[in-house]
C-alpha cells in the first residue's frame, strides 16, 4: 500500500466539521448537504457566466460548438 501524505485542514473546513456536531439526524445532514451543493452551484454559475462574457461566448456559440464534430481519427 503506497504512503500518503497527511492533509492539513483549512480553517474554513475545521470551521464547517466544527458545525457538524450540532447535526443530530440524517434529515439535518442532508439539508447541510443540499445548502453546500447550492452555494457551490450559484458559485460555479457565476464563474461560468463570467468567463463566458469574458470570452464573449454567445448562445449561437456554444450550439456551434455542439454540433461540431472534432474527433481525432484513428490510424488502421
């Protein structure tokens, strides 16, 4: 079995396990996991609607892109 390497909390993630304590039931832990997923979600959405005005990425470009077919061939 290969070694790993300890990781080190951050504080923001002794922070959250710190909250954990106060979850009693399955029903709580779902509803911190379902809180999480949405603040990650509303992040990602964000980052992606920046970097898409950034690049000036249009509706027309990404069905371009769709229907595009860059494949790379295989030699027989």
């Amino acid at each position: 079995m290969a070694a790993t390497a300890a990781t080190q909390l951050t504080p923001a993630q002794i922070n959250v396990l710190s909250l954990m304590a106060y979850i009693d039931t399955e029903q709580e832990q779902q509803e911190l996991q379902d809180i999480l997923l949405q603040f990650y979600r509303k992040k990602t959405d964000s980052l992606l609607l920046q970097f898409q005005h950034e690049h000036n990425i249009t509706q027309q470009t990404l069905d371009e892109w769709s229907n595009q077919h860059e494949r790379t061939p295989y030699n027989r």
